[in-house]
C-alpha cells in the first residue's frame, strides 16, 4: 500500500486525474485534539504534528488521483485539549469558531463529534454545531437521541465522488455518563453502538443504496471480546454487514484490520498519523478493500493555510503568554509515579483550598509534562492541567476510601518480582521499536491528601493501603463520613475507582455528589494569580496534606529507580 501511494504522489505531473477513476480513496482523522497549529506558542519549543500536515498530505494525494476520488474525514474529538481550541471555546465566544472554518478550509466532506467535543458543554458544542452546519460540513452523532427518540445531532450524509453515492454514517462513544455530569449532556442519552449500527446500516442501506459505505465510531478499537462499552471497534467489526470502512477513534492507537469485505482504519491522535483507505471499484461495486496508517512529516505543510490562520495563531499565541505568575520548584508529573512530589501537591492544595473537602484525590493527568521553574503564562496551565474536568465532591465513607485507594494503587503497581510499577514492554505502533509502558493508564493513578497512610508493595491487593490518621493527627474512621474532593471525571464513575474500587453503585453517584465547583484549570490559575508567587511551603504543607509512601523503601526504592528508567 505504501509503495502504490508513493508512486501515485510522484506520478501526480504525469497521470491525469482520470486516470485512476476506479479507486476512493478515504482519509481520516481523529483525536486532533486542538492540534490546529504546527507553530509553537512559546518560542524555544518545537515545531509540532498538526493539521497543516495533514492539508499537505491530503493535497498532495487529491493532485496524484483527483480531488474526486478522495474522501476526507474525521473521527471526533476535535475541539478540545489545545490553547487554540480553549480559546475559542470558552474566550472568543462571541466570534467563529476556528474549527467550522478550518475543515471547510481543508475540505472535510464530514465530522463525527467525540466525548471531549461534548465535555465541553452545551453552550459550546451548540455553537459549533450551529456553524458547522453554516459551513457545510456535517457533524454527525447519530445515537445521541433526545427524549422523544429524534436525534439531537446529524446521523449520516450521502456524499457524492465522481458520480458515486457514498453513505457515511457517524457515531459518538455511548460510555458518556460514565465520564461527564449529566448536565453536560441534558436534553440526550448516548445509545449503545450495538445494535444501533448494523441495525441503521440495514435501514440506510436499502433506503438509499448506496455505492460504498463508511462508518465513524468514536469508539476504541478495544479486544474484540466485548467486555469494554468504551472500546467496540473490534466488537462491532468482526459482526458488521455492509460496511466497507470502519473508523475508530478515542484510544489514540494508530491501527489497521482487514477482512475481505469490510477494513477498520484508527488513525491515531494529534494529526500525527492520518488514516487511509482505498475502495477499488468495478463499475458501482467495491471489489477491493485496503487501508494503512500514514506517518505525518510536521516539516511539510500547506504554507497557504498557514497564511490563512495566522491571524488566529497570534490571537491565541499572545492570550497563551498572559504572564500569571511565578513557580520557586518545577512542576514534574512524572515523579508522581514514585511518591509525593511538588505536582501532585500542588493539585491536591487547590482543590482542598477550593472546595473545603476533608480528603483529595488526585493523578498526573499529563503523563510526562514539565513546568519548569520561574515566570508562568496561560500556556502553563494547559500542562498542568490539560482536561475541562470541574472539581467535584463527594461523600464516601472511610471504608470506601481505603477500598479506592487499594483498587487505585492495584492499576499502579505490582507485588515485586522484576518490577514493582505496573509496566509492560511492547513494540510501539507507530515506530515498531520495543519500548516499556504502563499496563493502565496513569491518568488514573490517584494518591490521597488529607490523610497519612502508607502503601506495602510486598503485599497483595486489598492490604497494601494503611490509613494511619488523617492529615492534622485525628483518627481515620472507616465509618466516619468524608467530603471527597475529585475531578467531575472521577465523581461520575471515570476509571472505576468509585464504582468498582469503592463498591459504590453507579446509580447511587448522583446523590453522593455534595457539591460541584467550575474547572479545576481555573482554580489552579487563581491560585497562581492569587499568590503570585508559588512555592513548596505553600503547596506541602503536611498539616493539610499529609503524607504517603511506598514502603518498604528497601524493597520499593531501587525497583521504582529501574522502573521509571525502563519507562522513561
């Protein structure tokens, strides 16, 4: 396949588009993730994967078989996770949104939205549904219904390509009231994608009949076993009839899978792989199905959309480089996997001080970010904290606590042998190099404030945490009731620590909830602006935070040294 689409790129002089009128090619992408941008903000950092890359690539394909025969989509989560994005979700309200304007800019025949585009609220993704509509580009939600069963987003459009009828159908990940309040997403339930999809390909199908179908899932590619609602990529193409492309997204794992009559394309995250797929036709009946994952060179873009958006860039660059405050001690989330460290203190600092909570939960949520000591500007804040989480509190008892606690710390690490963190070695999808990774995500890996306790790696799951006290020497009681404060994520069930780790029903998580504050971003870059001027005494203190540890250190020290060398 690689070497058919090289030699499509170089014959572009030379064969006219016509040429080539039996293949469709289809282009994807997902998990952008704002990466709108190939320039920097701050100067120093480096050039980045973005969308101009993928102009350049998808331009350099439309010149090699004809714009005619090629199809551009996207997989969702498009409008969150960047500066650019935070911009003009939540700053620029009262102009276009960038992101309409850019995939009409690059010539998107269709959007699926994802969980973080609905994170972000309705007062945005209103917004931006209404102009993408404007633009022509639909944003397609097909098993978001609204309570009288019609649906609140677009479910499909019939796209036309050198005289065929392509049906492409887009779908959002049902897993959303496991990670968002529901008032994020009032006024629609997200449907299970099984049946939901073969049932609608059917319908659709024989109402329309269609050349060739494609369909987009912001879901995972997942095992196949059907065991995760999150991830049914694999679920639902290894049943599906009458689909020929099937696009993932959500897990941000470039991956390819072939069967004769049906390809599922997962083209990654943060436009730094595309997907592709090509449909050969005989007449108006596909007869070949092949698809990769194309590598994006961030060194070539389109120069003529990076002249378009310029305005927007600087717009964002200098509201990026507002000056907030200063830092006496970089902020390293790495260290989080090894013990207290300035970065989870500081978290945990906020939202105590924030929400007036007993006890705080808190992980990296960056896996290896660094603020580095000195000046700090908005930039800052998105490595921080990268996510629209609001802070949450919640009631648990002190049992419920321990039982998170050991259900978290079980993700984490392992009973030592050759290792005491959770990792695993495993060839990287996008260079095949064998590299070692955390066997779950980090994100996470909560550690508790508010209380002393320590971690015994030497001991199996369910007696490893021992709550000593909490934080200012009163006793820790397993019956005692304790304000718990969270991210929204984790309140409403988001890595099972409250469900599964404390044994606290789904359906009981409504009415632990005491209270809800704005964004956690928010209350960091308060407190920042607040005391101007940040350092370890007024972020770890012990009298509020407490302490913990993993013991023993003589055990636990050297293998947490050679892990984090193996993973880092």
């Amino acid at each position: 396949m690689k070497r058919f689409l090289i030699s499509l790129l170089f014959a572009a002089v030379l064969v006219p588009a016509a040429a080539c009128p039996r293949d469709l090619h289809v282009v994807t992408t997902g998990d952008i993730h704002g990466t709108y941008f190939n320039r920097p903000y701050v100067e120093g950092d480096r050039p980045r994967s973005s969308m101009v890359s993928v102009k350049y690539y998808v331009d350099s394909l439309r010149a090699a078989v004809g714009p005619d025969n090629v199809l551009l989509l996207d997989c969702g989560d498009s409008v969150q996770g960047d500066n650019a994005s935070y911009y003009f979700n939540y700053v620029a309200t009262d102009v276009p949104h960038i992101f309409p304007r850019l995939v009409k800019y690059m010539g998107y025949d269709a959007c699926a939205l994802g969980n973080h585009d609905i994170e972000t609220g309705h007062a945005v993704y209103d917004r931006i549904a209404a102009q993408m509509q404007q633009a022509g580009i639909p944003w397609l939600a097909g098993n978001a219904f609204r309570p009288d069963g019609t649906g609140y987003f677009q479910e499909y459009t019939v796209v036309r390509k050198a005289g065929r009828k392509i049906l492409v159908m887009g779908y959002d990940n049902p897993n959303m009231g496991e990670w968002l309040s529901e008032e994020v997403f009032s006024g629609m339930r997200f449907a299970n994608l099984i049946p939901l999809v073969q049932e609608r390909v059917d319908q659709l199908r024989a109402q329309i009949k269609p050349d060739a179908v494609v369909v987009l899932i912001h879901s995972g590619t997942g095992k196949g076993d059907g065991s995760s609602l999150e991830n049914q990529g694999l679920d639902i193409f290894n049943t599906i009839r009458g689909v020929d492309v099937l696009v993932c997204a959500h897990d941000h794992n470039p991956v390819c899978c072939t069967r004769p009559e049906c390809v599922l394309v997962n083209g990654g995250a943060r436009s730094a792989n595309v997907g592709h797929a090509v449909l050969r036709f005989r007449g108006r009946k596909v007869v070949e199905r092949t698809a990769e994952t194309v590598r994006m060179d961030r060194r070539k873009v389109d120069e003529s959309m990076v002249a378009e958006f310029d305005k927007d860039w600087r717009t964002v660059r200098d509201f990026t480089l507002t000056k907030v405050g200063r830092l006496e001690m970089p902020l390293l989330s790495r260290e989080a996997y090894t013990g207290m460290c300035s970065y989870i203190d500081f978290l945990q600092t906020v939202q105590l001080k924030a929400s007036g909570a007993d006890i705080s939960v808190a992980a990296p949520l960056s896996f290896n970010s660094k603020v580095a000591a000195g000046e700090v500007v908005f930039n800052d804040m998105f490595k921080i904290y990268p996510f629209e989480n609001q802070l949450y509190v919640l009631d648990m008892t002190g049992r419920e606590i321990l039982s998170m606690m050991e259900y978290s710390y079980d993700r984490w690490i392992v009973t030592p042998g050759e290792h005491v963190l959770n990792i695993k070695q495993a060839s990287d999808v996008r260079t095949g190099a064998k590299r070692w990774s955390f066997v779950n995500r980090s994100y996470n890996f909560d550690s508790a404030a508010g209380i002393n306790y320590t971690v015994d790696v030497t001991k199996p799951f369910g007696s490893r945490v021992i709550i000593s006290s909490m934080a200012g020497g009163a006793p820790f009681e397993p019956d005692a009731h304790y304000k718990v404060a969270m991210t929204s994520y984790r309140a409403n069930g988001g890595g099972h620590l409250v469900t599964t780790g404390a044994g606290i029903p789904r359906e009981e998580l409504p009415g632990r909830i005491v209270a809800k504050y704005p964004e956690i971003r928010d209350f960091v870059y308060q407190f920042i602006k607040e005391h101007g001027e940040v350092g370890p005494g007024l972020i770890s203190d012990r009298s509020v935070l407490g302490s913990w540890e993993f013991v023993p250190q003589t055990v636990a020290d050297p293998l947490l040294e050679q892990d984090m060398s193996l993973v880092f």
